[in-house]
C-alpha cells in the first residue's frame, strides 16, 4: 500500500504537461527497438546456460587469459553496446514503475511469499532426490553439481536426508546444514575457488533457515539473499567466459549450428555480455519487467534440457526453481534503494549505468584477484 501510494503521489507531484507527456510517449515507442534488441538477445547463446565444466575439460590451476588478451577491439564494442542497452532498458524500465504499469498486478503477485517458499521446497527436495537415485542407478557420486565428483560413500546419504527433510516445514531447516557439509567437503577437495562457481547453494540453504522462522523480516532476508547471490553466481560466470573461453571451444565445435557463422572467440564475449546484461537488468530493475526477463531466462535453461540432457536437468534444477519464484512472486523491495524518485529518467538510467560499468569492472578484479590469492599463491 505504502509503494503504490508513493506511485500516486509521484505522479501528482510530477504530472507532465501535455508536450512533455507527448515526448514521454514517443521516447517509450523508441526505447523498444533496443529493448526488444536486448530481449532477442536472451535466446542466442544457449550454451551460456550449459555450465561447460560439466561436459567438457577444464584446468582451473591454470591462469586466467592475460587482461591484454581479453580487452580487444570486439570486447570493447560488446562493452559500449551492452552499456547503451543498459541504459535504454532503464529508461523503459523507471518510466514503467513512475507510471504504475501493472503496478496493482506487481504488487498482488509480491504477496506469494508461502507459495515461492513451497515451490524452493519441492525444488530442493526433488533435486536433492533426484542426485541421491542418479548416483544409485549409475554409480556417479558429486556434492552438488555434476563435476563435483567424490568417491565418498556417505555423500548419497546426507542428500538423501537433505532431499527428506524438504517434506514438512519442521525439518525444511535441517537442509541448511546438510547442505553446509556438502560444500565444505567439496572446498576441501576441489578448494575454495572452484567452489565459488556455486555460492548460489549457500543462498538456497540460507533461504530453508530464514523462511523457516516465522518473522517478516527474517522472511525477506532469505528472498534478498537468494535473488542477490544467485545475480552474484551469474556474473562470477560470466567473466569465465572471458578468462577461460578456451574450456567452450571443443562444445562448440561439437556442436557448430550454435554458432551461427561467428567465429568462437566472438561468441564467448558476446556470451558474456549477454549474461552481464541479463543478471544486471534483473537485480537493478523495478518494474514488472523483472518477471518478463526472469520468464525468458528461466526458458534458456529449459531449452538447454532439450540439448544436453539429464545432467543439464539436474544441475540447473534449482537455477530454473529460483527464476520461477522470481517470475511468480517477483522481486524484494531492497531493490527500491536504487530508485531516485527526486531525478529524472535520464538521470536514473545514467545512474543505472554507472552501476553496470561498476560492477562488470569489479566483478573481473574479483574474479582475477581471487584466483591470483586462491590458486596461484596456493602453488607457490
């Protein structure tokens, strides 16, 4: 009530002449083209939803691309591009959420806090079900993801009480711990770098405590917790695609009508900054356009099922889990932090764009600077 009120009084207090309003529309009809642009982009490069550590070889002691190497003439197009489209979708986005389209909608649809609970419940049950009966039937054992092998017989069995306890809400907490002990034995065999490819499975048993504790605030703490750190892990593998592109290179060459006539160097960096632009656009915008770029991301991994198969289904089960509570119950409020209800569009889309070059910059000195404390300090 308190959002939707502030909506209306946005409006009284800023109620455009008509000549503004009519400029206001005609940059709307504008602002679609790049926007649909970006839209379209979500169903090109679906092999950045096939996480390439589970199919192909990979070394991660060795170092990254050198960033001379990696900062070249078609990367710093891709990042002027992506920057642009960042800011157009920004500005459709504010001017959505200043105008109250389908606010009332967005604003029911957020309620559905039970109903995303229940279905990260059945998704955590099922996955963790699912990994216990694989490795029964096929006699492969890994922590959480499938190149996370282990030849340690107890590993099935705390799955299988994970997967258990997601039946009733009295022993949904327990998955917390369970899932505590199969990451600290995956860091402890694979180390901590490797691992942080998963840092979403923190998120997603910090989500069954938080939710299991019948206090508003400790409710949302377990949303913002798991839509953020799941935005994190997406972009942590996107700069992959930049340091190791090398690791795709024989997937797709296996699979070469992927490509569409680019030169596999050029699809990794667009790769990248598709994803960049999808996980920014879905951690920073307000607007029920957040459900609309959930649903086509959520589809992406869908899709990739139909290409690579049982691994891809159980791998990214929770992935697809957490994008449709995204879709249903639709973003936190901690997202209003980012608005600038006192500026105007341009000014916030500019700002929404400083962002984005803040965090594609950060995210590669993290991803180096990590690696460079993680792995190479660790050989020396």
């Amino acid at each position: 009530m308190m959002i939707s009120q502030n909506l209306r009084d946005d409006r009284a207090e800023s109620a455009p002449s008509s000549k503004t309003g009519r400029r206001l529309k005609a940059a709307a009809v504008w602002t679609r083209l790049p926007f649909l642009t970006l839209m379209a982009s979500l169903l090109f490069p679906i092999t950045t939803h096939a996480h390439i550590k589970w199919f192909e070889a990979y070394d991660i002691t060795r170092p990254p691309r050198d960033p001379a190497d990696v900062l070249t003439p078609t990367f710093v197009w891709f990042f002027v591009i992506s920057a642009i489209l960042i800011y157009v979708f920004f500005l459709v986005d504010r001017f959505a959420f200043r105008r109250g389209i389908l606010s009332g909608l967005d604003e029911r649809l957020r309620m559905f806090d039970s109903l995303g609970v229940l279905i990260m419940r059945a998704a955590g049950g099922l996955f963790f079900l699912s990994v216990f009966v694989y490795g029964q039937i096929f006699g492969v054992r890994f922590y959480l993801t499938p190149e996370l092998l282990t030849d340690a017989v107890w590993v099935p069995w705390v799955q299988l009480l994970i997967g258990l306890a997601a039946i009733h809400p009295r022993t949904t907490p327990l998955m917390f711990p369970g899932i505590l002990i199969l990451y600290g034995a995956a860091i402890a065999q694979y180390g901590l770098f490797h691992v942080l490819d998963y840092m979403v499975f923190l998120a997603i048993g910090y989500f069954y405590l938080a939710t299991s504790i019948r206090n508003p605030r400790w409710i949302k703490s377990g949303f913002v917790t798991l839509f953020a750190v799941t935005g994190i892990n997406f972009m942590w593998l996107a700069v992959e695609k930049f340091a190791y592109p090398y690791w795709t290179f024989p997937l797709l060459e296996k699979n070469p009508d992927l490509l569409m006539g680019i030169d596999p160097q050029t699809y990794m960096n667009l790769a990248g900054f598709v994803e960049m632009m999808i996980i920014f656009t879905l951690l920073g915008a307000v607007s029920v356009v957040t459900r609309l770029i959930a649903f086509a991301f959520q589809m992406l991994f869908v899709l990739a099922i139909f290409k690579f198969g049982l691994i891809d289904a159980i791998g990214h089960l929770m992935i697809i889990a957490i994008l449709f509570v995204l879709v249903i119950r639709g973003p936190t409020e901690a997202r209003y932090i980012l608005v600038l209800r006192e500026k105007s569009l341009q000014m916030e889309a500019y700002f929404m764009t400083g962002l984005y070059y803040f965090a594609v910059v950060n995210a590669f000195l993290i991803y180096y600077g990590l690696h460079s404390f993680l792995i190479d300090v660790g050989h020396h």
